[in-house]
C-alpha cells in the first residue's frame, strides 16, 4: 500500500478547509452589511434598527415565531422550483448542485447556522429596513411603497445575480420577504424567515443534491467520513 505523500496530504487538509474558509468569509461579509445597513440608515436619517425589536418580550417572540412560519411558502417554492423542467431552472439546478454546494459539503450545521443568521440580519436591516422604507417616505404619491418595494426587490435580485434565473428567483423571495415586512410591521420577523429559509435549504440541498459516480465531486464526497459531512 502506498503511503500518502506530502503534497497529497496538503491537498487534501487544503480541501477540508476551504469549505470552513467560505462559510466564515460569507459569514464577515454578510455581517458587513449589517454595518453598512447601520452606516447608510445613519445617513439618509432611516434608523437600520427600527421595528426590529419588539416593544415587549411578547411582541418579539411572536415576530420570530411568524418569521419561521413564513419561511415554509418560500421552501415550499424552493422545492416545487426543483422540479420545474424549463431549461434556465434545470441548468440553475445543475449550477447549484455542482458548482455551489460542493462548497459547503463540509461545513458543520453550526456553520451554517450563523451564516444564514448573519445574512437575515445584514440583508433584511440593508434592503427593507433601510433602503424600502426609506424609498417608501422619499417616493410621493400612494402608490410609493408598491414603487419601493418593487424598486428593492429589483435590486435585490440583481444583488444575488448568479444567472439569470437565480436572479429571478432571488427577486421573488425579496419581494415576498419585502411584503411579509410590510404586512406583519416587524423586521425581526423578516429576518427571521429569511435566515430559516437560508439554513433550511442550505442543509436540504447538501443532503438531496444528486452525486454522480465518478466524478470529482463523488470523489470527494467519498473520500469524508459520515460522521464529519454535516456535523453539528
């Protein structure tokens, strides 16, 4: 049996913590936008922080406790779009399956968690706490907050531009996440969902997205212990 040589040995402790290296610099990064939600509130005088927290206990549990409710509709979309047969969904899937969550293969549960937590909080404090409330009072007319959320939503699926069809898909969750804002009156709650939805479909992809024999990612997929893919 011939043993490992260095540079095997290298390449394999290179392969076991990138996945960690990804998931901490998406993890700084989306916290990032959190100081840039607070920055840029400051500025155009939008507090990044209003309607976050409940006025009492009660309140806010009752914002997070709506926010994991609302996150089913948008795993509901996710997997009914899995199975959607146009061609831009299929080659978005295929984009995800191999290119993408091969990234997070060995990212713990712990991991993840804080990183979907971290871009609840940066994105939803960024694109509805600031940005659509902020367009929503700059805008004149009754029909300004329809014109803001949709501007934000925009923005937001240009923001998450993979392909095009991510794009899409991605403005669809932000205008539905836009609306849950504007309806419960909580950005806690659309923080919330969001993060849930994020987490959820971080681990359900890893756990379904197809291997085919052979290939590298089979390969590597093989080459970690069960006991270390997706460990808490």
């Amino acid at each position: 049996m011939n043993e490992p040589s260095c540079e095997d040995l290298e390449s394999t402790s290179h392969e076991q913590a990138l996945p960690a290296s990804i998931v901490r610099a998406g993890f700084f990064f989306e916290a990032l936008l959190v100081l840039v939600a607070l920055g840029l509130g400051h500025w155009l005088q939008q507090s990044a922080w209003q309607n976050l927290p409940g006025r009492t206990a009660w309140e806010t549990l009752l914002a997070a406790g709506i926010g994991l409710l609302a996150a089913a509709p948008m795993l509901g979309a996710l997997v009914i779009t899995r199975h959607l047969p146009y061609a831009p969904v299929r080659q978005l899937c295929q984009l995800v399956d191999e290119q993408l969550m091969p990234l997070f293969a060995e990212a713990s549960l712990m991991g993840l968690l804080l990183l979907s937590l971290a871009a609840g909080f940066g994105e939803e404090m960024l694109f509805r706490g600031v940005l659509q409330d902020w367009l929503a009072n700059w805008l004149e007319g009754d029909s300004a907050p329809w014109v803001a959320l949709l501007l934000v939503s925009l923005l937001f699926g240009v923001c998450h531009w993979v392909t095009t069809a991510y794009a899409v898909f991605a403005a669809i969750i932000g205008l539905y996440l836009g609306i849950l804002y504007w309806v419960s009156g909580s950005l806690l709650t659309a923080v919330v969902a969001h993060a849930a939805y994020d987490f959820v479909a971080l681990v359900w992809l890893l756990r379904t997205r197809p291997v085919v024999e052979g290939s590298e990612v089979a390969e590597k997929k093989a080459a970690v212990p069960e006991d270390r893919r997706l460990r808490p």
